[in-house]
C-alpha cells in the first residue's frame, strides 16, 4: 500500500537520523513506530477494561482469591 505522510520538519529530521544511526529505512523507522504506538494503545485499552471488570466484580474476585 502507497500512503503519503507529511511530517512536520522536525520530526522528519529526527526520524532520519535515528534511521541512520539504526541502519534503517526511514520507512522502516517509520512502521516501527507506528506499530509500537499500536501495541501501547492496545495495552492501555485492555487494562482500561481490565480495571472496569476489576471494579464491577470486586466482590466476586475477593471470595475467588480465598
């Protein structure tokens, strides 16, 4: 897939150097840092729900602990 990014100056230059200083694409910085970003939204999302479940079910979880 072919997408188009603008990218402010700054974080073009520091995306490129970090590329060099990896032996990367800037492509390649790129989707790690996409992909990274993904993993950390979805951990917040499943312990957001994890902390909903906990609240809702404390007392249930409290006797399953004895």
């Amino acid at each position: 897939m072919d997408l188009r990014l603008r990218l402010p100056d700054e974080i073009h230059s520091r995306l490129r150097i970090v590329a060099e200083e990896d032996g990367k694409s800037l492509n390649a910085e790129i989707v790690i840092a996409i992909e990274e970003y993904l993993q950390r939204k979805q951990t917040s999302t499943v312990r957001a729900i994890a902390r909903k479940v906990a609240q809702r079910d404390a007392e249930l979880l409290d006797r399953l602990s004895k």
